[in-house]
C-alpha cells in the first residue's frame, strides 16, 4: 500500500467532497447555481442547443475560479490585490541621473564640514 505525499507540505489541501478543496466545491456549487439560473431565465426564449452552451459559458469562469491559482495565490485573494492596487496607484517618477558625473565628480572644497540648520535657531527674531 502506497500513500501519496506533497513534495510541499505546505502545499497540502485537505479535500472535503469527491476529492475537491473546500474552495473548490464552494465554486462548483456557484457554478451551478449560475448554470441553474440562466437555464430556468432563458429556456423559454431560447432554444435548448443555444441555452445549453449559455450555461456552460455562464458557470465556466466560476468554476474555473475553483481551481485557478496566479502567483501563488486562490483567485479572491488576487481579485483583492488587484482592486487594491488599482484604488491606490502610485505615481512613479523617472529622474536620470548621469551616473559617471556623480562618482567622478570632484569636491572643490575638501575638508568643509556640512552644518545643518537648526529650526529653532532660524524662528527666532533678531531685533
């Protein structure tokens, strides 16, 4: 008798229900109910072939979310990385700096100790 095991164990992922996730049976029962839905909404308007293949294209992407992983991570938790970054972008700026000018540029001064100004100092009033 022979046991399977994770290479990761990390990666290990308890199966509840015909051996799906529970994230995975969660999004089969979505799926579904889509399927159900749009089944029971169009079978009176449209013929059985076309609403057939509308339910297939309705349920897929929810099922496929089941079992869809991007770096690393289960499809809502990307969704909210990604409507995270796009509430708050950022604005990157681009300065060139000419990289040979800085390390070779050449302190006309040497030995000039920087002082930094004090706050305190520069509020004062001198009358």
């Amino acid at each position: 008798m022979s046991e399977k095991i994770n290479k990761e164990i990390l990666e290990y992922e308890e199966t509840i229900f015909w051996g799906l996730t529970a994230r995975q049976f969660l999004f089969s029962i979505a799926a579904a109910a889509v399927a159900a839905a749009v089944y029971f909404g169009f079978r009176r308007l449209l013929g059985s072939e076309t609403v057939s293949w509308l339910c297939v294209l309705a349920a897929f992407p929810f099922a496929a979310l089941g079992f869809i992983k991007y770096h690393g991570l289960p499809a809502e938790q990307f969704f909210a990385a990604f409507l995270r970054q796009m509430a708050t972008p950022k604005e990157l700026l681009f300065v060139p700096v000419d990289t040979e000018e800085v390390l070779w540029e050449e302190d006309d001064t040497p030995g000039q100790e920087v002082i930094p100004v004090d706050q305190d100092a520069q509020n004062t009033d001198v009358g």
